[in-house]
C-alpha cells in the first residue's frame, strides 16, 4: 500500500504535458498504425479512429458503424436483429466506461493531430484565440445538433424518406475521413465525389470541413470538440463511467489557473464550488487542469472512487518551474 | 522650504516620530518573545535600517509605487523597473494624511497619501518615476488625483468592480494589457516571452517560499508566529526580490530544524488565531502582535498584506507572451478576496478552508475605521463562521495606539474564552 | 481560614471583593482609582482586609482584572474583565434563576456579554474607543448640569414632560449639546431622562449584537442609576436583574475565579 502511495505520490508530480504528448502518440501509432501489427480493437472505439483508414488502422469509431445500422429499413431496425445494434452499443459503452472521456483527451487520433497542429502554431509564436462566453455557449449546442442530425438522417433513409446517398452523413462531413487516412498515405476521400447529387453535397461539405478545421485549429486549441457529436454522444452516457473528474469546492481559491489552460475554455472548472462531479460536457479529460491546480486535492482524477493523479503544491510548482525553464536552485 | 531663511533644525533621524514608532514595534516584536528564529534577523535588521535609521534602499532603475496587490509586479520585474508597494502602516504618516483627507477615511489611505505628500519618506526607496494606482476602493480611487496634484505621475489600473462575470475578466486582461504598453513606454523597454518568463521565475520562487512558510504554520504546536510572519510578508513590500526569497528559504530550512527538534513557538494550548480583514502594515502591527502577547498565535491570515498578496500562484499554458500577460491578469483578479467586489462568497470559503486546515481556534477581524467594505462585510462574515463554530472577534480600530488598552481587554477575554471553550470540548 | 481576592483595577473606581471559602462574598470595597493605580489598589485591598479583620497572609490566591490588572504584580494571576465579569454575573446570577446576557456599564467603556450555561463567554461586544454610552458620559452630564452623579437617578423620574432627544452620541458634542437645551429653557429632568435613553439606545443595541437570551444581568457603577435601569429596561423591552452591589459584580468574579483555581491547585497537590 504505502508502495502504491510513494508510486502515486511520484505520479503527481509527473510533468503532465510531456506525459501525455507521449501518450498520445502511443495511442495515435495504435490506433492508425495498429492494423500493420496485427491490432484489431474492432469496430465499436468511442474514438475518431477512421474507419476510412481501411488497411492501417487498429481499431475504428462506433459512429460508421452506429449510422449505418441506424440507416436499416425500419422492418429491420424493429426486429430482433435490432439486437445487434444492442450488443454494439454496449461493446462501445463497455469501452467507453472503462476511461470515460479520456478517449477524447489522451487517445482519440484527431484530437492528437489537432495538439500537433497547436503546438506547431505554438511554435510560430502565434497565440490562441478564444471565444467570447457569448459565442461559446452558441457554439457548444452545434455537437448536439450534429449528434441528432446523425441519428435523424439515417432513421430516414430507413424510413425510405431520404435516398440511401445520404447515408452515414456525419462521417462524409468528419474531418477524420481526409485526415486520418492520409497518415497511411491514403487520399481516396479528398475529392468531391458527383455521383450522385447527395454525394457531391456531403463530400463537397466535407472538403469545406476540412478545411475550417485547418484554419481554425491555428487559432483555437481543439477548434474541432466543441462540435463533435462523439463527444456529445459520450457526455450524454458519462454517469456510470469508472474514470471521473473531481473537484473539492472547498479547496478551491477560483484563481482561475485551471480556466486559463483549459483548451475548452470550460468555465466551470474554476468557478463552480459546489458541484463535485465536474466534467461538463466540452471536457476532454485532458487533465491539463489537475496538472495545472496549485491547491492540493482541489482537483482530482479518480479511478473507480481511487485517486491516481491529483492537484498538488509540489507539483504545480514543479511544472511551473519548467514551464519557465527555471528549476528552483539547489539548496 | 528652499527660501533662505527657512532654517531646518536637523534633527537626527532616528529620533523622529516616525523613527521611534518603528522602534518602539520593533523592540515589542523582538524583545517581548523568546526563541525568535535566527533567521529573523535578517528581517529585524532590514527594518531597524530601513525605518528607524532611515537607511536608503534606492535601487538603479526605473521606480514604480503600487498602491494594491493588484498591479502585476511580473510585469514591472520584467521591463527592468522595481515595484515598490506604498501601502503604509504609520501613525505618523496617518496624522500626516489627517491634515488634508477627510477625518473618516481609513488610516491606510491616509497614511499612504500622507507619507507620499511628505519629503525624505521612510522607507527611503527613491524618487518613484510611475505609481500605479489600481482602481479598488474608492478611498484608493479618489486617491489617484491626490497623489497627481502632489506631483507624482499616476496610472490608474482599471479594476472591474465585480470579478466573477467573464466580461469582468476579459477587461481586466485589457486593462493589465494596456499597463504593460504603459510601462513600455516609460521603461523604453519591450515586454518579450524571455524576461518575462524571467520575472515570472522571480515571482514564483518567492511564492513558492512563502507557500512553504505558510505550510509551516499548519503545524501545532507552532513552529513559527504569525508577528513575524507579518513582518517578512511586509518586507516583501520593498525589500530586493531575490535576497527577500533567499532570506525566507533559509527560515524554512530554520523551521525544519525546529520542527525536528520539537521547538514550539507557542504555548501547547495556545489558541490558534487567523486574522482577517485590514491588513496589518508594519509599523501598526499592533493586532497581531496584541494577539500574541495575550498568549494566542497566528497561525493563518486572509488579508493584502500577505497571504492575499503571495498565495495564489499563476499557471500559463502556452509560454507566449500574451497568454503569460492573460494568465497573470487572470491571478490577480480571480482568486482575490478583496471586499470591493460585489459578491466576495470567495472570502467566507476561503475562511472556511483556512480555519479547517490550520486547525483554527477563533478569527480575528480587524477593520480600519473608515474602511467600510470590510466594517460591511463583517456581518456575513461572522454569520458564516458562526454557523462552522469558529468565533470570530471583530475589531475596529485605526493605527492610533491609544486603544491598545481596550483591545488588550478584548482580545485576552477573546482568548480566554477560546481557552474554556477548547477545554469544554476536550 | 482561607480567604481569595478579586481586585478589579478600573479607569474610575478601584474594586475589591473577597470570598470564603464557601464562595459566599466575606465583604466589598470602592474606592477611587485616581492617577497611582498600583498604589491605591494595594491601599483599596488592604483597606477592606484591615475593615474586615483578615490577615493578609490567609488571602491564598489573588486575581487581578480590569484595566490596570498587569500593573499589579502582586496578584497571582490577571484576568480580563469581560471573563471576570461573566465569572461574577454567572454566580451572582444563580440567586436570581441564573442569567445568560450581561450588560456592564464602566467608566470608559460599556460591553455586553453573552454566557453560555456554564458561565463561559461564548460572545461578547464592546463599545469602540469613544466614551459614548459609558459612565464618563454621566459624569460628564452631571458636571454639566451641575448637579450630583447620585442625583441623576431621582431626577429622572421627576420629569413632568416626555425625555429630550439627546442626537449627539459623542461625549464631547452632547455636552454642547445639552448646554443648549438648557439656554432653551428645558428641565434638567427631561434632559437627563434624555441622556439616559440616549445611553440605554446604545447600550441596547451592543446587547442586541450579541444576542439577548434570558434574564439579563445589569451591573458597573452607572447600575446604581435607577434612572438609567428604568430606561434600559424601556428600551429593551424587558427586566433587567440588578445585583446589589453592581460596582463588584467583576472583582466578585475574579475572586471565585481565585477560589476554583486554588481549589485546582490543591486537588493537584493532593493527587
């Protein structure tokens, strides 16, 4: 036990953002790179491992296989066979319970190509953009609008209301189709296919995503989050999640730190008091904010009601230290 | 003064007024206690030259005054200036300031406007080419003219007057944006990632060692009192940056010591006090130092003259520099405590918190005269704290002596009944 | 025979009590404090011991409280008077069914003191710095009016019209104050029912600040006014239980806190 202590004791010390830089490019090497290995984490990953990157990838994102089951006619959708949409759904929500929304913060493969985009920014010395409060609270209701839309549009075509091109809509406008199959050198779906004319439409709209992607994750951190239906998706069955986000109202000072990197801009995680359960539903689960919490246990990520990483003194100042490139002087 | 037959008789420094007043403290806060650790004396000597020999603590550079936690000193470190912070603890400088400013203004503002319309100030810290005067108080506002009409060149800092709104956040980094554009314009020198991250090092050693200092104090019995604690925290107001951090590491590697060894600073039962409310500004320590003398410890303390000013570290994200300058703007603004802003439920949690982590046996509240945000705010205060089972005395004072008598009275009977409550309990 | 002393050392009067063994009160003594405050306690102490016939040497533990108590040296132990004068109302209470509030009006400064079942003070306010409300403010109305202190009380009641309003709460300015209500014509009787509710509205909202609960205990030397109970009682709407000798009530105090604490002692000893 004391073993354990002493090991998460070092844990919270940890220089989180280079743990988790490496972290992410494990999982982003997995999971677009796992197929060449041999790894198949099959089709139901509460993460944005393209199922478009066909022969490379080790794993792909429920919501292909979500939409395209939800695309069934309804005689079908209605029956027993709907069972397997069932089983698909708890495999995903099995993987999701697991770590919750870490999936979004440390492992989803868009979400390491945007930090990479935002450390290169970073790097050009150019500084970040934010949203006004106002603008925020507009733009996080796009993810549900989008979420419904995933669910509506396929449940139509089953219906027979909309044509089969329309299927699996969300994916033809998802960023990840051109982007995450380009890492296996793979550009079958940057072009605007004129098939047929809800084809075009999709795949045109999906060009013109791209390319809002790249222009705005160069002036805001994780532009493409605040209007991801996965991450909706994943907020609206969060409860039961064994992985959770805890903050201690009490210890708080509301200094702010917290807000400051969050690349969410989620104000609550500085501001709210009363509320322990503070995963509102922008949150990545970056941790950033714990890493970055100078009140010892104000914040705190749990496992299943067991502490693994929390605010620190030692640490924030450690971090903080090397943030500056100074350590404190040996005495 | 500079007419011919205007005679000044030259009295020496150290027997003046203000030089005796700063004596006087400083031989109650040396001589009325045992065991002070050595490491003090580097402080008690700072101030026995600093104010009762009137020593110069000039530095090269550009001067810029603060008249409030507020004013980023990052910022100023980083275009190569020195802050100073003029908030003034004396009496003498308050009957000064009585001369001109209305009789029920606070003894802070009073005596901070009267030691900056005098000549020769103590501490002698040099012609100020800049005073940055943050727009908290209304005391503090009107005081901006004032000191403009004495000839000092005045910036005022804008301060929203609420801080939980984000529009109250975005311009208050506008604000401390705009500073950093002023003190370019007065240092010549531009704020870049390189000395800024550099200050921001200064800074944040210094409150790393002040965070240890104050862990320190959670101990019990304790190791260290809250009077000399106070008195290290007011140095910071003037004192050199670095030599004050490598001053305060070496008390706490003192305080290690003693810890180790079982020193206790106090009495075992002594009853532990947080102090709240106006600050205590060196000479007028005479509350914390009352508090100690009748047998009681501070152990913690909320107020601008210490924890306020040194607790709450920055955190930046992307070390560029605007996000530095937000981040900052962000510290000094989010988590303070300050009764000028209209909600401040902030205050009575971070009492809360206070009291239940240093094991608090009563509060302390002091309110100068005049000052009435905090005489305001006393109520709800109290009530919450009351409803914990913390007591809490409130008392309102100024930085005249002629009340110790009285506040000894009620400070003993506060302990006292701290005491008996304490032995009920057990 | 064991004796134990309180010796409460005020800015006006000098207070002496001494109790038995028993705890019952042997005998009290006042006298005036003038500028030696060491010298006229040690005097006002032996005076009593000399009136009583006690030796000095049997007076076993002796607790000084008041203003000047650390000018006393002589005393085993010094108290604050907010806590001796909870000690003396608590057990000078007890014959009246036990008290909770306390109302105490000095020389300088008047308090209110809240106790809890034990006698402890569990809150208490007092008044700041300014002599408003406080016995310097009847001498000074006295002096003004010229008539004796002990008179105020008669005067009082003889008012024929309703009590004057007396606006300023400051000593100084209510003098100037009360000057020009007697250029006007005005009964020294309504001016001083005057100044009593002026001091009880005071003294009222300090016990309100720390909450009236029970009977509440009236003592201090401007206790003896009947003028000045019958107006506290006015303003605060209920009795007030006033001790026959309210000057001692504190010195009664600190001379049973002198008794427990020899007691202790002594138990220590014996264990």
């Amino acid at each position: 036990m004391s073993q354990l202590k002493k090991a998460k004791a070092a844990f919270d010390l940890i220089n989180w953002n280079r743990f988790r830089f490496w972290f992410q490019m494990s999982c982003f090497v997995l999971l677009v790179y796992g197929g060449y290995l041999g790894l198949d984490l099959g089709k139901h990953l509460p993460t944005f491992s393209c199922i478009y990157n066909t022969e490379a990838r080790g794993g792909a994102c429920y919501l292909s296989i979500l939409q395209h089951q939800m695309a069934w006619p309804w005689q079908k959708l209605f029956s027993v066979a709907a069972l397997t949409i069932l089983t698909g759904f708890l495999t995903f929500a099995a993987w999701f319970i697991a770590i919750n929304k870490l999936w979004c913060g440390l492992i989803c493969p868009l979400g390491t190509v945007q930090d990479w985009m935002t450390a290169l920014r970073r790097r050009l010395g150019v500084r970040y953009g934010r949203y006004t409060l106002g603008q925020f609270r507009v733009l996080a209701q796009i993810k549900y609008i989008l979420l419904a839309l995933m669910f509506l549009i396929p449940l139509g075509i089953g219906a027979g209301w909309f044509h089969k091109d329309w299927g699996l809509p969300f994916c033809m406008i998802c960023p990840a189709r051109m982007i995450i199959p380009a890492f296996d050198l793979n550009f079958t779906n940057w072009v605007v296919d004129f098939s047929t004319t809800p084809k075009m439409i999709l795949s045109s709209l999906g060009i013109v995503v791209v390319g809002l992607f790249f222009v705005g994750i160069f002036i805001k951190k994780r532009f493409f989050c605040f209007f991801c239906p996965m991450s909706a998706f994943l907020y609206l069955i969060s409860k039961p999640a064994l992985l959770t986000l805890k903050k201690d109202g009490d210890k708080c000072t509301r200094c702010g730190d917290c807000y400051t990197v969050c690349d969410m801009d989620i104000r609550e995680i500085a501001d709210e008091v009363k509320n322990p359960r503070i995963m509102m539903d922008d949150c990545t689960l970056c941790l950033k904010c714990v890493a970055a919490c100078p009140e010892p246990g104000a914040l705190k990520a749990n496992y299943a009601g067991i502490t693994f990483f929390e605010a620190t003194e030692a640490g924030f100042i450690k971090r903080s230290q090397k943030g500056i490139g100074l350590e404190q002087p040996k005495r | 003064m500079n007419s011919p037959n205007a005679k000044t008789v030259a009295l020496p420094y150290n027997r003046s007024r203000q030089a005796r007043e700063a004596e006087t403290m400083l031989d109650h806060l040396t001589d009325d206690f045992d065991d002070n650790p050595a490491a003090m004396a580097y402080f008690y000597d700072l101030f026995r030259r600093a104010y009762c020999k009137g020593e110069s603590l000039e530095r090269e550079g550009v001067r810029v005054g603060t008249t409030c936690i507020h004013a980023p000193e990052e910022l100023i470190y980083a275009m190569g200036a020195t802050p100073v912070r003029l908030c003034n603890g004396s009496y003498h400088y308050d009957q000064v300031g009585a001369d001109f400013m209305p009789a029920k203004s606070c003894s802070l503002v009073k005596a901070t406007l009267g030691m900056l319309s005098s000549e020769n100030v103590i501490p002698k810290v040099g012609k100020l080419d800049l005073i940055v005067n943050p727009t908290t108080c209304d005391q503090k506002k009107k005081a901006s003219a004032m000191m403009a009409g004495m000839g000092h060149q005045v910036y005022d800092l804008e301060l929203p007057p609420a801080k939980e709104s984000e529009q109250a956040r975005v311009y208050w980094q506008r604000s401390v944006r705009e500073f950093a554009q002023q003190l370019r314009s007065l240092t010549g020198k531009k704020l870049t990632r390189k000395n800024l991250m550099a200050a921001m090092a200064r800074t944040g050693r210094a409150q790393a060692a002040f965070r240890t200092l104050h862990n320190f104090r959670r101990k019990s019995p304790s190791v260290v009192l809250g009077k000399d604690v106070f008195l290290i925290t007011n140095a910071y107001f003037f004192d050199d940056i670095e030599r004050w951090t490598e001053a305060v590491e070496k008390l706490n590697a003192e305080l290690v010591q003693r810890d180790k060894d079982g020193f206790c600073a106090a009495q075992k039962k002594a009853p532990r006090i947080l102090f709240t409310g106006s600050p205590p500004i060196f000479p007028n320590l005479k509350l914390p130092l009352l508090v100690e003398q009748s047998g009681g410890v501070v152990v913690a303390d909320e107020t601008c003259s210490a924890n306020r000013m040194l607790y709450d570290m920055t955190a930046v994200d992307e070390w560029l520099v605007n996000d530095m300058v937000d981040s900052l703007a962000d510290k000094y603004l989010k988590p303070c405590t300050c009764p000028i802003f209209t909600n401040n439920d902030d205050r009575i949690r971070r009492l809360l918190e206070l009291a239940k982590s240093f094991a608090v046996d009563g509060v302390v509240y002091q309110a100068f005269a005049g000052c009435q945000v905090y005489e305001m705010e006393q109520r709800s205060v109290a009530e919450a704290l009351n409803k914990e089972g913390i007591a809490m005395l409130y008392i309102e004072t100024d930085y005249s002596p002629d009340d110790m008598g009285q506040l000894t009275t009620r400070i003993e009977a506060f302990l006292e009944s701290l005491k008996s409550r304490k032995r009920k309990r057990a | 025979m064991n004796y134990f002393a309180g010796l409460d050392i005020g800015s006006t009067a000098i207070k002496v009590a001494l109790v038995g063994e028993d705890g019952k009160i042997v005998g009290v003594h006042v006298s005036s404090s003038g500028s030696l405050f060491h010298k006229n306690a040690k005097e006002a102490l032996q005076n009593l011991l000399t009136k009583l016939g006690v030796d000095k040497d049997d007076v076993r533990y002796l607790i000084a409280t008041g203003y000047g108590r650390k000018l006393f040296k002589e005393a085993d132990d010094s108290i604050s008077e907010i806590t001796a004068n909870a000690i003396g109302a608590f057990e000078a209470g007890k014959a009246f069914g036990g008290v909770r509030t306390i109302i105490n009006i000095g020389g300088q400064d008047s308090k209110a003191i809240q106790i809890d079942d034990t006698g402890n003070v569990s809150n208490f306010a007092m008044n700041d710095k300014c002599a408003a409300g406080t016995g310097r403010f009847l001498d000074v109305a006295a002096r003004t009016l010229d008539i004796d202190l002990e008179e105020l009380g008669d005067y009082h009641f003889n008012g024929k019209g309703a009590p004057l309003t007396i606006n300023s709460t400051c000593t100084v300015f209510a003098e100037s104050e009360i000057i020009g209500l007697l250029a006007n014509g005005h009964g020294k009787e309504e001016i001083i029912a005057g100044i009593h509710y002026s001091i009880a509205k005071r003294t009222v909202r300090l016990a309100k600040r720390v909450g009236i609960e029970d009977r509440v205990y009236f003592d201090g030397g401007p206790a003896l006014n009947k003028g000045l109970v019958a107006a506290i009682q006015d303003e605060l709407g209920r009795e007030l239980v006033v001790p026959e000798y309210p000057q001692t009530t504190t010195a009664f105090g600190a001379a049973m806190l002198a008794r427990s604490e020899f007691m202790a002692e002594q138990g220590l000893e014996k264990a």
